[in-house]
C-alpha cells in the first residue's frame, strides 16, 4: 500500500529495517534464550540516531513525529518485539518531559536521551495499580530540599537498565488521581533500588523490573508539571504513546506473515507446497488483510497526532486495540502453518507467539482501552465528521 511517507521518514523506516536484519536478526533468539537485555543493539541504535528522532531538534534530536517513532518500532519489531520495546520504552519514559518539562530539564536530560547516552524508562504501575492506574501507593512527602519517594513500581520496562526514571507519586494520598505528581529520578539516587526481575512469557530480551524507593530524596527541580497534575500528564502521555504499540504489533504480525508464506512455499506435503492448498492461502490472505488494516490505522492516528490535533484519546486506544489483537491472531494463525515445527524453538514463530500476548496486555489492557473508548463514544454528541 502506498502510505505516502516523506523521503525523511523512508529513509528511517529503511534504516530501521537494516538495522533490524543486520544486527537484530543473527542474536534475536540468543537474546531471548538469555533473556539478556540488548545492550549492543541499543548501542547500534544510538550511534545511527534512532534516539534522537523522537526529540525536538533544540535538544540535539531530528525533530520527528508520532509517524516516525512507530516506523522504527515496526520494523524493529518485525524482527524483534523485545528490542523494539526496549526502545520504544525509552520514548515513553522521555514523554513527560518533552511535553511538560521546563526548559531547564529538557536541556539537562533530552541531549543524553537523544545521543543514546542515557536510557529513560516510564514507571506509574504497581501492585495495587494495573488497570487501576489511581491507585498507586508510593508517596512523595515534600521536605525541605524536595520530596521523600517510598514505595515499589512493578513492571517497569527498562527498569535497572534506563538511567531516568518518570516517576508517579502521590504527593496528596487524599486526592487519589489528583494527588498524583510526575518526577523525574536519576538511577543513583540514594534510596532508589532495583527489585525482582520477572521472568516473561515472551519480549523476554526486554528488562521487567521492580523499583524500590525507600527515603529518596528527589530534589524539588526534578518535578515534572505542576503538583497533583501528574496522573492527567500520564493519561495524555498515553494518548501520544499507544500508537507506538499497534506499530509494534503491526510489526510483529508483518514478521510472522512473511515467515507464513516462507515456510508454506517450501514446505511439502501430499506432493505440493503446502501453499498451493487453498485453505492455507485464505488463511495467508486473512492476515496480510489484517496487518494491512492495523498499519492503515496505525499510520492514520500517528499522522492525526502529528497534524496537531488537540484530541485523540480514543483514536490512539483504537490504534493498540485493534493491532494488538491483530498481532496475537496473525501470530497464532503463522504458528498453524508452520504446524507442528512452529511449537518448537528451532523456528521464530514460536517466540513471536509468545512476543505478542503482552500487547493486549501492557499500556492499558484491551478491555480497559474499550472501555476508553466506549467513553468517548457516550460523550459524543451527535455524528462527527
Ligand atoms: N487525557 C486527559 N485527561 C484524562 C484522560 C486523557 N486521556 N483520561 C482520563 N483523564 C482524566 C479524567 O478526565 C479525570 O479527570 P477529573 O478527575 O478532572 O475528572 C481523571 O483523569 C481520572 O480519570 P478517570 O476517572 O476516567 O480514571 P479512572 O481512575 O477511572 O481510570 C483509566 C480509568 C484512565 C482508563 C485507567 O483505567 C487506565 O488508563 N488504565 C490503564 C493504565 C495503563 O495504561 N497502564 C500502563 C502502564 S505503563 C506500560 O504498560 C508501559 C510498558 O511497560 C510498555
């Protein structure tokens, strides 16, 4: 399909892929064997500028959009899901402080962000805070100098590997979701630690990891917007953020698509390709059907953001939801082709299968996205253009 890229953003998308064929492919199952944090390929990432897309160019950055941020993670993630979250994560947890940040900030922490220096991770999830986002319980008590964070996160994507850390705290127990506010941490802060490291099903060269704040004093500068504004800074963070997700599913189910069709043109059975068999195309035409789709949508909310639009919160659900289930069907429906070898780790369709059950999962599960949007939907008045 033709998607009407400028030659700036082909030039990335290309890049990506070269990067991803290159030097993602030969270690991606050696990554996820070791469930080993890929390090060297960030390193890759850095050094041809894939971090400074995502950073106005003030900043030492490319200046680029939404669009361009989710045409690296696609093809990154056509080979590599863990990879590509590794990275995305790095522009979730950067979010924040484009959008809110004071100029001060931005200009201590973008420039190491967009060199690849510094990595930055996101974390508002906790034990008693999934879907629930309002009910974290880690506090920031203002004292003199700035404020005492005491609490855990868990299932902080880059959590021991990032150096920056966006961090939401109740600064105002009382006022739940009001009472929330957004700062930034660095590493090695005193009193700041690091947790369990799970171990995952799938997207397991990625780091999942429990942050400990036991007394860390976070100066009062390292605030991020104004005092109980942090938990409204989070919900528009993922309303820029989502579509990053579907162009990781999109990603992921244009990998295990391509992989479908290989493996049934060579694949032999009752004297023929298992590709001349009709019920293997329909199910290869379903889901090149299917991936298409969630690209189309995927590039369309990215460029409504892009074009500045003030709104966009349910597009932006719409874009995870609907990619993200794509990537979980077009994954299991790839595993039916390989058939029986598919299960086994000899074959990539095995860890894509796994890869893709966290993007219904994570970033607001898909039921609690619908309810977003079902929202949005009750909210409207009259029929929108
Ligand atoms: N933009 C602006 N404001 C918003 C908003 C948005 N998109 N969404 C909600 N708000 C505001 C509301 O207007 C409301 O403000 P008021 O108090 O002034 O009315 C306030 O935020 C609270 O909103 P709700 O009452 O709707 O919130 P809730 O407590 O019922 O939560 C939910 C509902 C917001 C949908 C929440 O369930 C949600 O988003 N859950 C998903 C959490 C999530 O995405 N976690 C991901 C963790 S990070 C991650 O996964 C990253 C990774 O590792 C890859």
């Amino acid at each position: 399909m033709e998607y009407f890229l400028s030659e700036q953003q082909k030039t990335i998308k290309s890049l990506a892929r070269r990067i991803a064929e290159e030097k993602i492919l030969p270690v991606r199952a050696e990554l996820d064997e070791k469930e080993e944090f890929p390090w060297e390929i960030m390193k890759v990432l850095a050094h041809t500028d894939m971090f400074r897309i995502f950073i106005p160019e003030e900043y030492e950055g490319l200046g680029g959009g939404c669009l361009d941020l989710c045409l690296v993670v696609e093809e990154l993630s056509r080979v590599c899901s863990a990879v590509a979250i590794s990275y995305a994560a790095v522009a979730l947890g950067s979010f924040a402080l484009l959008q809110y940040g004071t100029e001060e900030q931005k200009r201590k922490y973008l420039p190491d962000i967009a060199s690849g220096k510094r990595l930055a991770a996101f974390a508002l999830t906790e034990e008693t805070a999934g879907s629930d986002a309002s009910a974290i319980r880690t506090t920031a008590k203002k004292v003199a100098g700035g404020y005492l964070l005491n609490g855990t996160k868990r299932f902080i994507t880059n959590g021991g590997e990032a150096e920056l850390y966006t961090v939401i705290a109740l600064t105002a127990k009382e006022r739940g979701a009001r009472g929330a506010s957004a700062f930034l941490v660095e590493k090695d802060t005193p009193g700041f630690s690091f947790g369990r490291k799970e171990k995952k099903l799938g997207i397991r060269a990625s780091s999942t990891r429990e942050l400990v704040f036991e007394d860390c004093l976070v100066p009062e500068e390292n605030m991020i917007g104004k005092e109980g504004t942090g938990f409204i800074i989070t919900m528009k963070l993922f309303d820029h953020t989502r579509p990053g997700i579907g162009a990781q599913a999109v990603g992921l189910a244009q990998g295990a698509l391509e992989a479908a069709v290989d493996y049934a043109r060579q694949r032999v059975q009752f004297g023929h390709p298992i590709i001349s068999l009709q019920a293997v195309q329909h199910m290869l035409a379903d889901m090149a059907i299917q991936v298409e789709a969630a690209r189309a949508l995927t590039y369309a909310v990215a460029r409504t953001i892009d074009s500045g639009a003030k709104h966009f919160t349910e597009e932006s659900a719409m874009a995870k939801v609907f990619a993200s289930d794509i990537a979980m069907k077009v994954t299991t429906d790839a595993m039916q082709v390989f058939g029986g070898v598919g299960y086994m780790r000899d074959y990539p369709i095995e860890k894509m299968f796994r890869d893709a059950k966290i993007i219904q999962i994570y970033e607001g599960t898909n039921q609690v996205l619908r309810n977003t949007i079902a929202l949005e939907l009750r909210k409207r008045k009259g029929i929108r253009e």
